[in-house]
C-alpha cells in the first residue's frame, strides 16, 4: 500500500529537492531563463542552494511530501522575510506526474500552518513568474492576490542565466490561516 507523509526536510534531502528543483524549473522557466542555464549547470546550482538551506535552515522551514520513500514535492519557507508582506514561500514543487493531485495544496496549507505557528505576523507571500500562467491560477484558486509586478533577479546574480527582462508576480494572502479552495479548479 502506498502512503503519503509529509516531514521536516533536512541536510539528507539535499539532492532529491536540487534535482526536483531543477526539473520544474526546466519545465515552467523555459523562455524566461536561458536554454544554456537550464540544460547546463541548472542541477549543480540547486544543489548548492539546497544543500546549504537545508543544512542550517534559520528562520526556515522545509516540508517535503513523500509516497513511501520518494519525493513527491516540497515548500520552502523563509519566515518573516518582510515588513509588510510577512513570511514568503520561498518555493513551491510537485513532481510533474503528481501536480493536479492536491499535492501542492496540501504543501502550500502546510506552509501557512508553519506560518500561523512561528512567524510574527499572519501573512505570506510568493513570487511567480508572469509566464506561469498556470501556477498562478492555481494561488488565485486558494486565495491568494496578486498584488505587485517586478523584475526577476538572476539566478545565481548571474545576468546570463536569464532570457532578457522577465518579470514576476507577487501573490499574498493577508492571513496565513486562510488559504482555502475559492472554486473547483
């Protein structure tokens, strides 16, 4: 039988949450980072990231889904990032045989459960590419609005690693107890 559980992420996560990082941003980011950066070295960068995020987490918090003993998807935390929007969910990722399953619903209502918990203020926020079209029907769909329109910063700060200008979008939500299903999607 199969079972979902969901579990702090920790240092031994590493390469698993790199290498799913990794392919959700060379399913979603094409067009907006460069072809040479997500074929390339796109692994190696995440992996790093993960690899020290992970291993002293801070004011954050990782919480990956698993089916028995295989990733499934995570959320990223960084708890009271800012002043006015509050905690920001840092990331977001499901296995891309597992989206539209409730999985990054219940990650995402997890992080705002661990928001409503340790973060000083109730609110949350994330940032989403304005190229993913998808992904932000999905927050308006738990509630979330999008408030605010700004450049993406390089991965890395490597200005290369970009395709041009892309922008990105940031969605809050006021109160992190609320995130909740407006309509059937």
């Amino acid at each position: 039988m199969t079972s979902l559980r969901f579990r702090v992420g920790g240092a031994d996560d590493a390469a698993k949450v790199a290498l799913l990082h990794a392919d959700s941003w060379r399913r979603h980011y094409r067009g907006a980072y460069a072809d040479s950066f997500l074929d390339g070295d796109v692994v190696a960068d995440r992996r790093s990231v993960w690899s020290s995020r992970l291993a002293a987490p801070g004011d954050s918090l990782t919480v990956v889904a698993e089916y028995d003993t295989e990733l499934a998807g995570f959320v990223h935390v960084v708890f009271d990032a800012d002043e006015r929007w509050g905690s920001l969910v840092d990331n977001l990722h499901v296995v891309h045989g597992r989206q539209r399953t409730g999985m990054g619903a219940a990650l995402l209502t997890r992080a705002a459960e661990a928001v409503t918990e340790r973060a000083a203020g109730p609110s949350m926020y994330l940032w989403v590419l304005e190229q993913n079209t998808q992904a932000q029907r999905f927050y308006r769909a738990l509630g979330g609005t999008c408030v605010e329109k700004a450049a993406v910063s390089a991965p890395g700060g490597v200005p290369s690693r970009l395709n041009g200008s892309p922008h990105m979008l940031r969605v809050a939500w006021p109160d992190a107890s609320l995130p909740a299903p407006r309509a059937a999607h």
